[in-house]
C-alpha cells in the first residue's frame, strides 16, 4: 500500500478544512504538535502548538495523511494526484471547487475516455487531475 503525505507549513488545518469541503469527506485523525517540539529545532514557529502533527483523511476511497513540517512546503506539487469519480457532474463539482483561487493547466476537455477530464494546481500548490470514469457516447 502507498500512502500520499502532503506536508505543508503552518497551515495544514486550512488545507484540511478545503479539501473536507470540495470531497466532503471527514477528518477522523488530526493531532496538533501540542507540546512536542522536533529535536534538532532551536527556534520552532511561535505558534508551533496549533500546527497539525499528523492528520489522515479519506478522499475518493484513498487514505492521505497530512502534517506540517517547519522547514516543510507551500507548495505540495512533487506528485500529481489523479482522482477518479464515477460522473461527468461530480469530476466538475471537484473540479470547480478546487479551482477556486488555483491555476487550471487543463481545461475540462472530453476525451475518447471520458466525458470530463482536466488539469488544476490548487490554491496551495498542489496538482490534480479529475476524470469521470464515465465515458462518451460516441456512436
């Protein structure tokens, strides 16, 4: 099993509270740094306490765990992450969510795959592709 990290800094709630919006999904597991302080961090963020240590959440039936990493990135695009829904209508309503304050690098297109697949770096960096398995009528 693979598991995707997204490490951001500093502001990894807000990233959970989007992403728990545009899938509408949960956060079942997110635990602040408290009073835990790295080794080796001689002078850690003011508000440290509050930054997510580790947080996991289901999006489209993959597990993602998330944290904030002094020194981390603002920037979460070393990977493209690729979500897959079953229909046109929920590949746009993501799609469109996402988009919000991002870069679209695809245009929504209809391929000899599917009725709706495009590109975006979202608003914090990261990129995704959206595709709706659903594919066109082409007769």
């Amino acid at each position: 099993m693979v598991t995707p990290y997204l490490v951001f800094s500093g502001n990894c709630k807000e990233v959970l509270a989007f992403y728990q919006e545009v899938f509408e999904c949960k956060v079942p597991t997110s635990m602040p740094y408290g009073q835990y302080i790295p080794e080796g961090i001689k002078t850690p963020p003011v508000d440290l306490s509050t930054w997510v240590l580790h947080a996991e959440m289901q999006i489209c039936g993959t597990n993602f765990w998330f944290a904030d990493e002094i020194g981390g990135s603002d920037k979460g695009n070393i990977v493209r992450l690729t979500v897959t829904v079953p229909t046109n209508k929920q590949a746009q309503k993501i799609f469109y969510r996402l988009q919000e304050s991002g870069e679209i690098t695809l245009p929504p297109t209809e391929t000899f795959y599917s009725t709706f697949h495009a590109a975006l770096t979202d608003k914090y960096g990261v990129d995704w592709n959206i595709v709706a398995e659903e594919a066109p009528n082409h007769k």
